[in-house]
C-alpha cells in the first residue's frame, strides 16, 4: 500500500517536471518557483511524508519481551539449586489486528497526499489569478499613458484653436483638468502594481529578478464541461472531498481495530534456568541447567466496556467526518454555481464591451471631425474619450474574469491538467 501511495506522488512529480519542461505560458516558471519554495506547500508535503512513517509503526509486533531473574533464595532441586532464570517472549494481536492497522495508517497518508495536492492545485490557481491581476495592471498603466498622449495631442488642438479664436481658452483648461485626473489614476494604478508584485512574491516565497514579462492579450481558456457534467465531475474529482472520503475509510479500518482489540491476544515465548552442581551426591546430571521451557500465554479481555467505547469513538467519528462531506460538497457546489454565474458575466461583458469599444473609437472619431468643423462642443470629445479608456478598461477586466473562473472552477472539479 505504502508503495502505490508513493507511486502516485512519483506519477504527480513527473507530471509536475514534465510540465515545466513544455510549458509555454508565461506564467509557469512562477508556479514552478512556487512548487519549490511555498512554504504552505512545504509544510503539507512533510505532512504527508510524516503521515508515511506511520505504516511501518502500524503494521510491526510489539517488541519481543526479554526477562532476567536471580533467586534470592536457591530452589533446590534433584540435579542442584536453581540460581537464576532467563526468558524471551513475544506477544500476537488477534488475527488480522496488524492488516487493519496497517490500512488505517495507509488510508490516513492518501488523506495527506490529497491534501497536499489540494494546496498545491490552490496555490497555482492563486498564482494564476494573481499573475492575470497584474496583467491587468500592466495593461491599465499603458492604456492610461496612451491616453494621457491623446489628451496632450487633444490640448494641442485647443490650444491652436484658441490662438486661431475659433475657441475660448476654457477647452485648454478642461483637457489639463482632465490631465491631472488621469495622472492621479496612473499614480494609483502604479501604486498597485508594486503592491500585488510584493504579495505575489510572497506567494512565490522568492524575489523576482528580473520584470514580469506580459503577453501582448489573453488567450481565453474554454470551460471543458457545463451544467451537470460539471457538478458530477466536482463530486468524484475535487481533492477537499476526497481527503474526506479516505479519512472515512480510514475509520471503518479503526471500527475493525477497535473490535479485534476486544478479542484475545498470544504470547509464545521460551525460558531457560541455570542451575548449580549439587555438593552433597554425585549425580549423572548434577547441575545440568534446564533448557528451552516453552510458554504459551493468551490476555482475556475481560472489561470490555473500554473496547466497546472505542468502537463507539471510531464510529461517532466516521459519522462527524460524513456529516463534514456532506457539508463540504454543499459549499463546494454553492461556489461552483457562483463561479459559473461569474464566467457567464464575464463572457457577457467581454462582448459588450468589445462592442461598446468599437462604437466609442468612432464616435470619437466623427466627433473630432465634427469639433474641427465647429458642429460639437470640445466637451463632447472629452467626454467620449472617457468612455473610450472606462470601455478598454472594462474589455481588458472581462477577459480577466473569465479565465480567472475557469482556473477556480478547475480547482473546484480537481482539474490538475488545467492547471498546469
């Protein structure tokens, strides 16, 4: 059992190494960085291997008991007096006692290994999400400067309009209000940035060198399974319900401990005494030690209200630890419905205002035509290329949404590949 529970983190290292070596997202050197150095991760890996060292304790005899004894008093005896007496016994759990303690270790240390796997598909998923929050980031500051250049261009106009007196001097001012607006944005927006680059090198556990690098735009990743397909594949795949399912196994394991430890246990064991030649006779085996006396001894458990109450423990404990799963898959499917609902709101804005984008960038267009043939005010311009950044931020935020969704619903349904 140790064995398959150690081939199944070899199969999730390889698969772990074989990812980093092919991986092509920009973000998976951060999660290999994380795999190594995460402390939270660290500390449910030696968890685990800890929980390892439990099945060679479950699954060994008790020590072989060894007893030395020296007569105070000689025992005569026809062949010399006994002087002192050596014995080496072992005791035997009841039949089977030592195979059901061994499954109740190994059933504990497949609980550990889906936690740890739990963490570290949570700690990639955050990783994720916080990679993509810095994209976004990236991506306001470089939009906001690109506006703050089509500002300065807008001001130009204004201002060769009021020097030509086609314009009052009020438009000049208004682009330099909206100016100083949008450059205490970029301050926040920086701001920001230098602050989710610190919790995402926390994350990681290690400083980051060299500077993020970004790609251009999202690639928006599919949602592979809808509806009900989805909420089935939560129950049977996700890690937190399955560390619960091995914890209730290893109590049915405990159930059956707990009963054999009512029963009968054994002690075979061998005694050796050492006896003295007798002074007074000859004799043809004066003094001949005596050899090899063997012992057979069995426990009766007579109070069995103390094994009885361990069964009841073990039992009241597989009922709190299935009352924990029930619990645990209605949250779960609660989360899973709001992160569904997330992604559709997602993909709707992401349309929207792609839409609302394109409609913006030529109304702009047809109002600066209009405002250099006096038919609008400059106002009108402003506010359109407000509208303009508000939509390409938008845009940019629903892409993020949605691939953030999917890397939450993937961690809900246990989805590893995805992840990697």
């Amino acid at each position: 059992m140790k064995t398959k529970i150690m081939r199944k983190l070899t199969i999730i290292l390889v698969c772990l190494a074989h990812f980093q070596a092919l991986s092509q997202d920009p973000v998976d050197p951060y999660l290999a960085l994380a795999a190594a150095n995460n402390p939270g991760l660290k500390a449910r890996f030696s968890n685990f291997m800890a929980s390892l060292e439990l099945i060679p304790q479950a699954k060994g005899l008790p020590d072989p008991k060894l007893t030395f004894g020296l007569f105070i008093q000689p025992v005569e005896t026809r062949v010399g007096p006994q002087r002192a007496s050596l014995a080496l016994s072992q005791s035997f759990p009841w039949f089977g006692t030592l195979k059901s303690r061994k499954n109740v270790a190994c059933q504990i240390a497949e609980a550990k290994l889906m936690a740890f796997q739990d963490e570290k598909l949570k700690l990639f998923t955050e990783i994720r999400v916080a990679y993509n929050g810095l994209y976004y980031l990236h991506q306001a500051v470089r939009l906001t400067e690109e506006n703050l250049q089509v500002l300065s261009s807008f001001k130009e106009i204004a201002r060769v309009n009021f020097e030509g007196g086609k314009t009052g001097f009020v438009n000049v001012l208004r682009v330099e209000m909206e100016e100083e607006e949008l450059r205490a944005k970029l301050a926040f927006l920086q701001d920001s940035q230098r602050s989710a680059l610190v919790a995402f090198e926390n994350q990681l556990n290690a400083k980051i060198q060299t500077p993020l690098e970004f790609p251009d735009y999202l690639t928006l990743i599919p949602l592979n399974n809808q509806g009900q397909a989805l909420a089935d594949s939560m129950i049977a795949k996700n890690l937190q319900l399955q560390e619960l399912k091995y914890q209730v196994l290893a109590k049915e394991d405990q159930i059956k401990v707990a009963q054999m430890m009512s029963r009968p246990s054994f002690t075979v064991g061998l005694s050796y005494i050492f006896v003295d030649e007798r002074s007074d006779v000859e004799l043809p085996d004066n003094g001949q030690n005596a050899l090899l006396f063997p012992q057979v001894g069995m426990s009766i458990p007579i109070f069995q209200k103390k094994y009885q109450a361990l069964q009841n423990q073990a039992n009241l404990e597989k009922e709190r630890i299935q009352y924990q799963l029930e619990d645990k898959t209605n949250q779960l499917s609660s989360q899973l419905e709001f992160l569904v609902m997330d992604h559709l709101d997602a993909k709707r804005r992401n349309k929207l205002y792609r839409h609302l984008h394109d409609l913006a960038n030529r109304s702009l267009s047809l109002l600066l035509t209009e405002f250099t043939t006096g038919q609008t005010d400059f106002e009108e311009v402003l506010r359109m290329e407000r509208k303009l950044l508000t939509y390409q931020l938008e845009y940019e935020k629903a892409q993020v949404d949605i691939n953030n969704a999917v890397y939450k619903i993937n961690y809900l349904v246990g989805n590893e590949k995805d992840q990697y």
